[in-house]
C-alpha cells in the first residue's frame, strides 16, 4: 500500500530540528594515492619521424589528461605525449588514417585530437559539436579522407575534413537513442549502429543528406544486433541467425558474413598487445613466433578512487574506475597496497559487504561478484582456489551493483541498475553456503533498486529506489520509493515515498533504535529522513548540510552518533536529540567507513582519513 502523509507532515512541523553551531575544521590527513593506471587503451602500428615503424599506445587516465606514447618495438623505449585540452581525459574512439595520422576523440571534452608521429606532435583539431558530441563512440574514414565522428549524448555525426580543417554536423541518427557508431561503407555512405534501447542501423547519404533506417530493429534484452567490417572492406549487420550485407540505402540478406577486418601489424608482420591488466607489459610478437616483452615507464598520475568499504579485517578497502584495481589500506601498519585484479569486470566496484570474516566484491559492469578472504595469498582467478574468486553474475539484468548488504538468511543482497537501454533494476542474492542465486527482476517496476538496510525488528530490508533505467535511458518514473521486502515470505510489507520530488533514496541506515535514516535526492534540495518502520510513516526531516548527499554516506560511529558526507561538509547527527553538528568544511568525493578515530573518504585519486571522534560533540 502506499504511504498515507498527513500524520507524516505534522510530525514533522511539531519537530523542529536545532542545527549545532559549525565547528572548526577537523585534523585531515593525506594517505596517499592506491592506484595509478590507466584506461581506454588503443594500440596501433605508425612509423617514426625517420620512417621506422613503431607503436602507438594511447591511454587514459582519470586524474589527468589522455596521453599518446610512441614506442620503439625493438627495445620498448618511449616518447610520452600529454593532451593539453582541458578534460581530455579519455580516449574513447581512435583511427589510424591513411595518411599515418593518429586521430582521437577525446571525452568528456568533445574535441577531436590528432597524433603526428613522424613530427612528435599532439595537437588539437578542434570541438567536434558543441553539446552534442562529448563522448565520441566510432570513428572512420572515407575515400576523400573526411573523418566521420559518431557520438554520445544524441547519437550525432558529424565530420571532419583535414583539408580544411573544418567540422561539419550532420545531425542525429535517431530521435530518442544516444549512442551512434558509424562506418564508412564502400560506396561512401555512412553507416550509424545506433544503440542502446532499440539497436538498428541507420543509413546517412553525405550527397544527399537523406538517412535511412536499414535492416532490423531490435529491442535491448530481447535480442543482439551488432555491425561490422568485413575482411571484404563491406558492411555487414549481424542479429541472431539473420545477417545482412548493406547495400547503399538497403539491408540485403546474406547466408554468410566473412571475418571482421582487424587493425594491420607492422610491418614486418610482427604484431602486438599487452600482457597484463595495468597494460605496462608490452609484448611484440614477429611473424616467426618469436616474442619479447618490454615493461613500459611512463608516467600515470593516479586512477579515481570509485568506492570505500570498511573490510572484516580492520582495514580500509577500495576500488580505483576504469580499470577496476582493489586496493588497502592497514591503519595499524599504514600499508597502502594495490592488490591488483578482483573481478572479470573492468569497470568499478559499486559496493562490498562482509560475511563470515569474508569480503564480496560487487563490479561493473555486469554486477559480477567474486569473493575475497583477506586471510589468505592474493590471486584472482575463477577455480576454487582462486582468492578473490569470481562467482559470476548475479543475474542477467543487473549492471551497477550500487548497493551490497549482507547477513539475511547467510546471503549476500544487492541493488542494482539494469544494463545498458533496459530498465527495472533487479534485488537479487547470493547464498555462499549453496551457491544459489535469485533475482527479482520486476520488483521496482520500472525504476532501479539502489539502497539497502536490514532491519532485524520486522525481519525485512529497507529497499530505496532511483528513478533511473539502465545508461542509455531515460526514466520512466517520476517518484523513488522506498520498500520494506519480507526476504523469507519474498513479498513487499508496504510501500510509499514522501511528498516531495525524490529522484533517488541515496542512503540508508538502520538505527540502534529500530528507525531508519535515510537521504534523498531530488527536487530543489536534498534533506534527511528518518522513518518508522513499526507505524510505516517518516516521522522527521532534515535539511542536510550544504552540499549533495553522497551515495551510501551514512554509518554509526563507535561513540553513537550517525556520520555522514555530503559534497562539501562532514557532519555529526545525535540520534538521541537530532542536533546536527557540521564538523568539517572542504571538498568530499566518496564516503568511506569509520575505522577506530578516524572516517576515511576520497577526493579523485587520493585517500583521506580525517580524525572525527575527539571532535564531535556527545
């Protein structure tokens, strides 16, 4: 049933909340930056300023500027080269053209950059769209040389001509879709596969400016439907057993689709890859069979911190975004470890949660978990004896596991976002002692299940939504809620929201009392809520302190009081009295857990801990 709010609003007007005097600035420390990689790499063959071949890496990083290295493949030196375009940070789509110029496009700037290997030169082309391309997806090349650039955020092309160097938008590929990732076909039309809600192939004539919707369209989660280049130099689209070949403005059908071209080796034949997960062991294989393996030093100023979690252990764990590296931090000898790969996924844990002394490691993409006993050696893999070891996907829709709880009935509970142009993010569980798993996929409609709390009196989880589908969508709801889920019945207790705009239940705790607190976001300002779970009603509400709530910014410290984050203060909530003191003044990213004095948090690449305790008021 849905929440009834008259009972609610007056206990809230009858129950007025005195804020504390701010207090100073609470003692900070720097602990350091866990983990320096990089991501969105693209290697490719070129030739040097004397003709002679080499090996051009581009790489991102999310605390600085993308960068090209020129690498000899005789001996693995280096030339590193730095973009200088503000918030050029990821090479998100790469080309090498005919002419031996390296183009990249570079998120979440919007710029097209170029690499000029036989000059040693990175300069910048220019804005490709302004507002419509921050994110380029494909890039490709036509017979006259023109660069086609398809983008996210509109699903826009638009071209590039090196002549002159001027862009040209060409508009849309669709009304509603974001993603567009175009190849130039052989009759020089430009073929757009337009993803992620409803993927198909749109078809763009640059001498008429006509565009087509060609071959099938097909809906995410129900079917596949991908668009290649043949080793024919022709276009192919590739959906289940059906498969096409496009002819200028048309999907023809084809019993048979040859190999996908591949980017050409050097040379000599010798061909190229990395060999580990932090892409810093290059090796070069010859044509013979022959291998070498160089260790590449180049300079990477640190990899964003993306979640922190209070490990059974006592230390500080952590993962870095884009690649996904786990990494600790031991306040008793103060270690700082990057303990490397956790998890098939590449992206970020989204959230972890302890059970029976062990650590679960919730990643995306895909909301895959794997699990990590910190007692034992370190060694990532997928048998049983790996450590941390992947348990596969939770379900086949989740994708951000943004919340992880565990405890009810021995299993590990998550909240998830749904993938890419889908909507109705799942609850699911994972049992260690059978393996199980089930998820519910329909429990949110068509909203995202996001936050969690266990609350033992009623013997439920609180569920908190997100308006939010899958990346690549819009919401179809208006209005988060909140849930009280009877985990052994498997049945909703009660449902409702408060009576204002909500776009997300960020945070959840549940209080010694039996009450739940909780953020929420939305609207002209976020505030605070406590709710009862015997009467079902919020009986209280908070402004928050300045700033935005961060995700799962909550937790209980060991003198009492609820600590909490938003985007610029950290503050003390006094459950017995509600006085809100904001303690600390300053620029925070990531919440982290309260470990003995001290609350941990991060700013981009680097971790934190700030001394609490002494300073808060009982």
């Amino acid at each position: 049933m849905k929440a009834a709010f008259t009972v609610c609003i007056l206990l809230v007007l009858s129950s007025p909340v005195r804020s504390a005097d701010v207090t100073p600035s609470i003692a900070v420390r720097e602990i350091g930056i866990p983990v320096r990689s990089v991501n969105w790499v693209h290697l490719h063959a070129g030739r040097n300023g004397e003709g002679a071949p080499c090996i051009l890496g581009v790489m991102g990083q999310s605390a600085a500027n993308l960068f090209v290295l020129q690498i000899d493949p005789t001996n693995g030196s280096l030339q590193q080269f730095v973009a200088k375009v503000p918030e050029a940070s990821y090479p998100t789509a790469t080309l090498m053209s005919r002419s031996g110029l390296l183009y990249i496009g570079a998120a979440y700037a919007g710029h097209l950059l170029c690499f000029d290997a036989a000059k040693g030169e990175l300069r910048d082309c220019g804005v490709i769209h302004a507002g419509a391309a921050t994110f380029p997806c494909r890039m490709d090349e036509d017979a006259d040389g023109r660069i086609w650039i398809g983008s996210y955020g509109t699903a826009d092309l638009t071209s590039y001509d090196p002549r002159n160097g001027q862009f040209e938008p060409r508009g849309r590929m669709d009304e509603t879709d974001m993603y567009n990732y175009p190849l130039v076909n052989t009759d020089g039309t430009v073929a757009n596969l337009v993803r992620v809600t409803k993927p198909h192939v749109v078809v763009f004539d640059p001498r008429t400016g006509n565009k087509q919707t060609v071959g099938p369209v097909t809906v995410k989660g129900e079917s596949s439907l991908e668009m290649l280049r043949g080793v024919d130099g022709k276009l192919y689209i590739v959906t289940g057993a059906q498969k096409f070949r496009i002819e200028g403005m048309a999907a023809v059908p084809v019993d048979a689709v040859p190999a996908a071209a591949t980017k050409p080796p050097l040379p000599d034949g010798s061909t190229f890859r990395f060999a580990d997960h932090a892409s810093r062991e290059l090796v070069v294989r010859t044509s013979a069979g022959k291998e070498q393996t160089f260790k590449l030093a180049y300079d990477a100023t640190g990899t964003d911190i993306f979640y922190l979690h209070g490990g059974p252990d006592g230390c500080v764990y952590g993962s870095s975004v884009l690649p996904l590296d786990l990494f600790r931090y031991d306040p008793a000898s103060s270690a700082l470890t990057d303990l490397g790969r956790c998890s098939e996924s590449n992206g970020e844990l989204y959230s972890m949660a302890n059970l029976e002394q062990k650590l679960y490691l919730a990643a995306y993409p895909a909301a895959r978990l794997s699990v990590y006993d910190p007692k034992l050696p370190y060694s990532f893999g997928s048998d049983a004896n790996s450590n941390p070891r992947d348990l596969g996907r939770m379900d086949d829709v989740s994708y951000r596991p943004r919340s992880s709880l565990a405890g009810p009935l021995g299993r590990v509970w998550v909240a998830s976002i749904p993938d890419y142009g889908r909507w109705g993010g799942p609850l699911s569980w994972y049992e260690p002692a059978t393996g199980a798993k089930k998820a519910y996929n329909s429990i949110a409609g068509d909203a995202s299940c996001y936050t969690l709390a266990h609350l033992p009196a009623c013997e439920c989880l609180a569920v908190g939504t997100s308006i939010s589908g899958g990346s690549g969508t819009q919401p179809r709801v208006s209005q988060a809620q909140l849930f009280l889920w009877d985990f052994r019945r498997e049945r909703k207790l009660w449902e409702g929201t408060l009576d204002r705009p909500v776009s997300a239940f960020n945070a959840l705790l549940a209080l010694p009392s039996g009450q739940l607190l909780g953020t929420v976001v939305g609207g002209d300002k976020p505030e605070l809520f406590v709710f009862d779970p015997a009467s079902r009603t919020f009986v209280r509400r908070m402004d928050t302190p300045p700033g935005t709530p961060l995700d799962l910014g909550l937790q209980i410290g060991p003198d009492g009081g609820v600590y909490g984050f938003t985007s610029q203060r950290i503050y003390r909530l006094d459950p017995q009295n509600w006085n809100l003191a904001e303690i600390s003044h300053g620029t925070y990213a990531v919440a982290g857990p309260i470990i003995g004095s001290e609350i941990y948090y991060s700013v981009g690449p680097r971790l934190y801990a700030a001394t609490i305790i002494s300073s808060a008021k009982p």
